[in-house]
C-alpha cells in the first residue's frame, strides 16, 4: 500500500500548551530516524500544521505513509490552529494509506472510516494518558511502532512487539515505584488497535456484530441501521398482506380456499425472490 521510502510527519504545535510541545519533540525522534534510514520525510510542523496544508499535502503524496502526533478525537486528528486538520469530512486523504495516530481517541471513528476507504489505521480507541516526569517511557512506546515499520515490519508484527515492549516498560515503572505512570502506560497499551484486512474494527452495536458476522467486515461496517430497518419493514409488509389475503381466503371457502394454488402466492414468493436478488447485487457491489 505504502510507498515503503517516505513518510509525512504531522506535528502541531498550540500555544500555551505543552502536551503539544511534547509530541513535537517525540516526534522530532521519528523525524530524524527515517531520515537516518534513507526515508523522505515531509514534516508538516508547528503553524504550517493547519487543515489546508495538511490536505494539499496529503492529496499531493497519495499512498504516502502518514504520522500525526497531537491532540486527537473520536473523529478527528487537531491542528495547530485548534481545527480539525482531518476528520470524518475529508477522510478521503486518508484513503489507500497507512496511518500512525499518535493522539486521543481518533481510531474509534475516524480510523474506522479510514479504514473503509482502505487505509491501514494504528491508533488509540479511547484517550491517551501520560505522566510528564516519566515521558522518556511513554516516547520510546510511541515511537516504537513507526520506528519497525520504517525498519520494514509489518504492522501486525509491529503490534505485537509494541504491546510486548509496553509490558517490558510497565515493569520497569513499577520497579520504580511509578505505580500511577505504569498504570497509564499499561492502559494505552490496551486501547492500541491496529486496522488492516487482518484486524478489521470491532464493534459494541448488536446489530453491527451480526452484520460483521453474516456479511464481512467490509459489508458490515457499510451497512447502516436503515437496512435492519428496511429488511424489517419490507418482510412485515409482506406478512400483513399474506394474513389479509388469507383471511379473506378463510371467509371464502376456509382451509380448501386457502391451501388453493392462487396468483397472489407465486406473486408474493416473486416479490421475495426479486427483494433477495436486488440486495445480493448490492452486497457484491459494496465489496468491490
């Protein structure tokens, strides 16, 4: 997917607020490693990190490999003007491309979009903690995950060896007597998610489980609560007009007329046949 020799780096910074400062620096870290392994890296930093350049820039390198180190929502990854420099709006730059989301919350719906338009999406389903006098720890897990995909791992591989090295780090925190940074550490560890064709998203909606398991991932997370709806509406319809029609069969002539061969039944088994074929052709449209 990736051109595996270049990577954009987002790193805003907002004023009057260092937690944005401290991504710039740990991101400053990922900057200097890719290009002391012959990567390019465009690094789209401080004020130039607003919404408009983001979006030529991402636009103007498609398939290129994307960082973001700053604040983040469930929607959104920040700029450095406190706009959305990416969201659920203009997802479609990251479509087709991977994505390391250093930030809050962004992989609980943005990277699911992303994920839809094809992008591989590693990011944070909840918000990120750290603690300030430990941040040497929380750096090294950040980075570690970029640093072996520029190492040309893979990213599930690349999951697994963050996830381990955070418990490596957990332990040496606690040995400290840093119960609370281990605690914060051990807790972004667990809301880390990679999305890829491997590790599609999960989902708490019942609905949305079944249609993942009947349909695919990639059906299921299209499907919206209009079609449990439609299917519902459409097969009641159709049973009020069946039990009309056959009440009206019974006060006629009772069972006889009932169990009778009538056009309505082959019409009414037509309408379900077509209803089925018409759906199919969107399934199979929706997984191209």
């Amino acid at each position: 997917m990736n051109r595996l020799n270049e990577i954009i780096v987002i790193r805003p910074v907002i004023k009057d607020d260092e937690v944005t400062q401290i991504c710039y620096d740990e991101a400053q870290e990922v900057v200097d490693y890719a290009q002391s392994k012959g990567w390019k890296v465009i690094d789209i930093a401080k004020d130039d990190a607003v919404r408009e350049k983001v979006e030529q820039t991402l636009k103007e390198h498609p398939k290129v490999l994307v960082c973001h180190y700053n604040h983040g929502a469930e929607d959104a990854w920040w700029g450095s003007d406190s706009r959305k420099c990416v969201n659920i709006n203009n997802v479609e730059v990251l479509a087709n491309r991977e994505c390391y989301a250093q930030n809050c919350s962004s992989a609980k719906k943005l990277g699911v979009e992303a994920w839809k338009l094809k992008a591989t999406y590693w990011g944070y389903t909840d918000v990120y903690v750290f603690t300030i006098d430990e941040k040497e720890y929380f750096k090294k897990f950040n980075n570690y995950g970029i640093k072996l995909r520029i190492d040309g791992e893979e990213w599930s591989e690349a999951l697994k060896k963050t996830k381990k090295l955070a418990e490596e780090l957990v332990k040496e925190l606690l040995d400290k007597g840093k119960a609370f940074a281990a605690a914060c550490l051990h807790r972004n560890a667990e809301i880390l998610v990679l999305y890829d064709e491997e590790h599609p998203p999960t989902s708490d909606c019942l609905i949305r489980r079944i249609s993942i398991k009947l349909f695919g991932p990639r059906i299921g997370w299209k499907l919206t609560r209009m079609f449990p709806l439609s299917l519902a509406l459409f097969f009641l319809s159709m049973g009020v007009m069946l039990h009309d029609f056959c009440h009206e069969c019974w006060l006629y002539g009772g069972y006889s007329e009932i169990l009778s061969l009538h056009g309505f039944y082959i019409g009414f088994i037509l309408a379900i046949v077509s209803f089925l074929l018409a759906y199919y052709q969107i399934f199979v449209t929706l997984k191209k």
